[in-house]
C-alpha cells in the first residue's frame, strides 16, 4: 500500500520466547520531522528501531519507506543504507580511526573512491565539530566524541532518516549536551529523525511529536507542549514528571 | 569386518601400552607440581637471586623441544654416572617440561589473587604463611583448575614422544603390532581413539572439579601451552 | 661443542632452514585454515558447525606424533604417498589450523556482536561486516597467541624427525650417528633451538607493539 509518509508503521508486533514486547505499534514519520519515543525501560522503545532496519526481524506488522514495504524487502541492505542508525553504546569499528569509521561504509557499500569517501568524512567529521579528530581511535575518543562520530558516520550514507537508540544513555551527563546539540541542529537543518531518548529537555524542545509508550503499547502520541502540560492520560503525566525530575531539562 | 578383528587382536597390546601411557602422565604430571609449585613461588616471593635461576630454568623448558630434551637426558645421564629406566628419563623430561608451564600457571594465579587479599589477611592478624594457606591458596587453585586441565592433556598427549626413546607405551606397542600385522591405518587410527578417550577424560573430570568449586567470572580457552 | 658446530654447522644450518621453513608455511596456512574453521564454528549452519566441531575435538584430543603417523604411514594402506617433508607440513597445518581456530574463535566471539550490528546498520552484509570490520580486530587481537602458536610449532616440528623429515633434529641425528658423539650434538642442537627461539620471541614482542591498536 503506498503512502506519503517517509516512513510508516502498521501494526508491529514482536516478542522475545515468550514475552511479548510489541503489542501493535502504528505510527508514521513525514519527511524533516522529528519524533520523539519516550516511556520506562523494557517496554520495546528500542526494538521498534531495530525492527525497522531488521537488525532484529519483526513478528508481525508492516513498514514502509516511502512505497517500499521493508519488513520483508529482500535487499535489506540497500534499506539499511538509506535508513542511518546511532546506537547506544556508539558501535564504532575499533579497529578504525574516527575518518575510517566513516570512510568504510562508503568504499565497502556505497563503492566510492577513497579520495572521495575521506573527503566526505573530513565534511561531517567538520559538521559535528570533530575535524581535528579525524585521525583518533574510538579508544582516544570521550564518549560524547565517539557518539558525534556515529553520527557523522550515519549521516555520510545520506540516509532518509537516522534512528536513534538512546543516544546519550552512555555518557556521563556532562557529555550529553555535546551530543544533544548536534541532534538539534540535524533537526533544524531538517533532517528526518526518529529517536529513543529519556532526554526531557530534548523532546520538549526538539520534537515535532512526542510518542509515549508503555508495556508494549503507545499510551498517547501528540504535541509535546500538551503531553507535558495537559496530557489526556494520567500515566503520561506521571511518567513525564517523574523523569523530568529525575534527569531534569537535560541541556539547558 | 576384518578390522574389527584386527583391532580386538590389537586391543590387549595397545591397552597394556595405555596403562604405561597412564604412568607417564601421572608421574610426569607429579613431577610438573612437586617442582612447579616452588618455582612459582621462588618467582614470586623469592629474592632476585631465586628469581634469576628461576627464569633461566624457565627459558630453557619452554625454549628447548621436548624431543630434544629427552634424548637429551637419555644420553646425557649415563654420561654422568647415572643408569637410569628410560621410563624413569621419559618422567623426568616430560615433568621438567611441564613444571616450567605449572610453574607460570600457579605463579599467575598467585598473583591474580592480588597484593590486596594479602594485605587484607595482614590486618587481620594472619601471618604470611597463614594469609597464603587461607586466603591465597584457595582462591589461586580455583583460578589454576582449568589451566591445568588444559596443561595435563597436554602432557597425557606429550607422553607420546616417550616412543623416540624406546619406551614401551601405547604408540610403540602399536608399532610393535603393525610390525605384525602390516595395517597401520587400522592400527594408529585405533589408537589415536583411546588417546582421544583419555584426553576427553582428563578434561571431563578436571571440568566437573571445576564447576563443583567454581568461583563466577574464572575460565580461560584451552589451547597449545604458551610457549614464551 | 663448539668443534662439533664448526665441523658440521652446513648440516646444522640447512636443517635450521628446513625448521623454519616448514614452521612458517605451516603457521600461515595454519591460519588460512584456522580462519575457515573458525567461521564454519560460528556462523556456519548447524551441519557445517556440528562437523568443524567434531574435527577441532579430534584434532586437539590426538597426540601430534599419532597424526604425523596417520598422514605418514597410514595413509599409504589407502593409496596415498607422500615424502616425509610433506607429511610433516600437512599435519603440522591441521594441527595449527585447529588450535589457531580456538584462538580465532574466541575473538571473533568477543568483537562479534556489537561491531558486526554496527556494521550491518550501514548496509553491510554479513560477510562484509565479517571481512571488513569483524576479522581485522580479531587477527588483531590473535597476534599473541599467533606468535605463541609460531614458537609451538618450532619446538614441535622437531617430531618430524621421527619419519625422517630433514630438518634440524634430523640433521642431528644424522651427524651424531657419524661421530657417535649424541650428548654433545644434541646439545648444538638445543642451543640453535634456544636462540632461535629467543631470537623470534624479541622480533614477535617487536612487531606486536606496532600493530596495536590504540
């Protein structure tokens, strides 16, 4: 079924032996917004984005880039291309310095040449403000920097969207900011985003649509201002309270 | 199956030659901890003076093949005075082999056990050797259990060099055989499956030793001794 | 001793290059071998797993000596001969091969799940993300063992003197029973042994600070 959307998802199940974790998520991204997935630990957030690029395959439901349906797409790895993915504990290659991580997708993928490809990793290594890094292992990296060059990474296969698996949970709260700024300005440039996060502060100011889920299920989706000041759930209210305290307006 | 006959008729000899391969191992692995553990200790609670004969010792194990080591001692005894069994030189060489690997095995997992537990024992009142006994001891031989699993397979295999000066174990009386009876497939395939047995058993049992005093987060892959 | 070497030392010295020839090709083949074994481990299929699981337990269950014997004398009863140079080289190729698989294992397993997830979330293939990202850290990670598995194999290629192989040991045992003097060229030959072994573990300890990752 096609659609306008960038990205559409119809009725994702899934389920780890016996516990099921996705209990029929339905949402859809348009292109240069910014969503936003919040709710407790273990309630699936996460696995919705490794759904998406089949990283971990869904049991059940449909989504869609654009008019192709990726659930069952059989070149997954051209989808992967197009779809970048930040993950939470960085997943950068060890054995490559920060213009290495970058330079390897686009030789070994996308089969650009090598002058190319360094050229195009020096110009987003540049956009997340680490240049003078280029050369660096992951090792020799702080954990904000290393986030900041996963980013990079993503962003030089020119994807249509990047997924964000709770991108700052690793850091040290002093190092989230960095890494929060640079998100933002993605967004503001009008990059198509979808990120896991318990940063307040950033899905406050950030998103263009607040999703809150629990246990599986998305409890309520809309505006941010009104899921923080007038939510039509009183669970969302609690939950947005309670981390707000708990982690506080994040970069502010 | 004339195979299978063949290797009934074979299998008393070559289960007389196990039981030698047995002695082997178990005096060669005797002699690795009855000079293995002091040398480990020599390394490190001893003076540097200790440590130097210690380290030329273990230079020399580790850098100098086994079957060099042996016929070494084959010749090299008689030449001193001393007539020794070759079973008895086949020990010797083998368990001087194995004590300089034991040695780095309990030395490593003396000092993994760590300064700290030794201090913590001190502020108790232990005294050294009571510190060592009750609080080293029992965590270093947990850690050193499946290194020397590893290391007594090791051995059990090494036992077959044994054969390169003439003594009778399970690989020479299986020459003996195919001497007789001109089928060596038959004969070493037969016997490279009782070695086979004998290895899985040595592990077998040292793994279920093991998990009975297993301490979480201990383990290391077995593989050839490190050999430097 | 030194009377012994100065007479002899060309015999000594062709069967030192033997020595290390037949260590060398056998380690490297070693690790072409150990790689696909390795691979066959963890990523192949349960058949092609179950069977390199069988070969490796096998392999490490067996003396070295009773499979130089197998690959030497017995498989003649099944047609197929070989010189004693050749024997010793392809079972001492199994036999590394297996050992150097556990270590390969191991690494692998250790970088394998994160990087290769990474990998894949850029488009790689599986075994792009294996080539690519996944085996250059591992070899990386095995030099150790690598170099430890070369020194191994130095000492442990003197068995090939039991059929006849001409390398060092052999070559000392040829001239001993010239000079009937075993002692004192066994001795010669324990000290080639010593320094050479000496002499690769400074050029190993030397090339594995260059290659470290920081």
């Amino acid at each position: 079924m096609p659609t306008k959307h960038l990205l559409k998802i119809e009725d994702l199940h899934h389920s780890f032996g016996e516990e099921e974790v996705l209990k029929g998520i339905s949402f859809s991204l348009d292109k240069g917004e910014t969503k936003v997935i919040v709710g407790p630990s273990g309630t699936g957030k996460s696995t919705i984005l490794n759904n998406i690029i089949r990283l971990v395959p869904p049991k059940k439901g449909k989504i869609y880039l654009e008019d192709t349906e990726i659930t069952s797409a059989k070149k997954i790895n051209e989808i992967r291309q197009q779809i970048g993915f930040v993950f939470q504990d960085f997943g950068l290659f060890n054995h490559l310095t920060a213009k290495g991580n970058i330079m390897i997708g686009l030789t070994k993928v996308k089969k650009m040449n090598k002058k190319e490809a360094e050229d195009l990793a020096l110009l987003e290594l540049d956009r997340v403000g680490l240049k003078e890094y280029a050369d660096s292992y992951p090792s020799q990296l702080s954990g904000g920097q290393k986030q900041r060059v996963g980013i990079a990474r993503a962003l030089a296969m020119q994807p249509k969207l990047i997924l964000f698996d709770e991108p700052t949970s690793s850091l040290d709260p002093e190092l989230t900011g960095e890494v929060l700024k640079v998100m933002r300005n993605l967004a503001e440039e009008g990059m198509t985003m979808l990120v896991v996060t318990h940063e307040m502060g950033f899905a406050r100011s950030v998103a263009d649509e607040l999703i809150f889920m629990e246990a599986g299920k998305i409890v309520e989706q809309g505006n941010p201002e009104k899921l923080f000041t007038d939510p039509d759930h009183q669970r969302t209210r609690e939950f947005l309270f309670q981390l707000t305290d708990l982690y506080g307006e994040g970069e502010n | 199956m004339e195979n299978l006959e063949l290797i009934i008729d074979a299998l008393p000899y070559l289960l007389e030659g196990t039981l030698v391969t047995i002695q082997l191992t178990f005096w060669s692995l005797l002699i690795g901890i009855v000079v293995g553990l002091p040398v480990a200790f020599a390394q490190v609670y001893g003076n540097k003076v200790l440590q130097g004969i210690v380290a030329v010792y273990e230079r020399l194990a580790r850098s100098i093949p086994l079957l060099v080591m042996l016929l070494l001692i084959n010749y090299g005894l008689p030449r001193l005075g001393l007539r020794i069994p070759i079973f008895t030189a086949a020990v010797i060489g083998i368990g001087l082999r194995s004590a300089a690997y034991q040695s780095q095995i309990y030395r490593g997992a003396i000092q993994s056990v760590g300064g700290s537990q030794m201090k913590a024992a001190r502020s108790l009142g232990m005294g050294k050797l009571k510190a060592f006994f009750y609080i080293i001891a029992p965590q270093a031989i947990r850690i050193a259990i499946p290194p020397v699993a590893n290391e007594s397979a090791i051995v059990l295999k090494d036992t077959s060099l044994a054969f390169t000066i003439g003594v009778v174990e399970l690989l020479r009386q299986g020459e003996y055989f195919i001497a007789t009876s001109n089928e060596p497939m038959v004969i070493y395939l037969t016997i490279a499956a009782i070695y086979f047995i004998l290895t899985t058993i040595v592990n077998g049992g040292l793994s279920l030793f093991e998990k009975k005093y297993q301490i979480p987060g201990i383990g290391i892959e077995g593989g050839h001794s490190d050999a430097y | 001793m030194l009377e012994i070497f100065m007479e002899y030392y060309p015999l000594f010295l062709s069967g030192l290059g033997v020595t290390v020839f037949v260590t060398l090709i056998s380690c490297s083949l070693g690790t072409v071998l150990g790689t696909f074994l390795a691979l066959g481990k963890i990523y192949g299929n349960k058949l092609v797993s179950a069977v390199v699981r069988t070969i490796i337990s096998i392999i490490r269950g067996t003396p070295l000596l009773v499979q130089l014997f197998i690959i030497y004398y017995g498989l003649p009863s099944w047609g197929i001969n070989m010189d004693p140079i050749t024997a010793a080289i392809i079972s001492f190729i199994i036999n590394s091969g297996v050992y150097q698989a556990e270590y390969l294992r191991g690494s692998i397993q250790s970088i394998s799940g994160s990087q290769l997830k990474a990998a894949q979330s850029i488009g790689m293939t599986k075994w792009q993300g294996i080539r690519h990202i996944v085996l250059p850290q591992a070899f990386r990670r095995v030099i150790p063992s690598w170099t430890n598995e070369f020194i191994y194999m130095i000492k442990y290629s003197s068995l090939a003197y039991v059929i006849g192989a001409r390398e060092l040991m052999t070559e000392g045992k040829l001239i001993a029973s010239r000079n009937y003097q075993f002692f004192d060229v066994y001795l010669v030959v324990a000290l080639i042994y010593l320094i050479v072994i000496i002499f690769f573990v400074a050029i190993f300890n030397r090339i594995e600070k260059k290659v470290t990752i920081p």
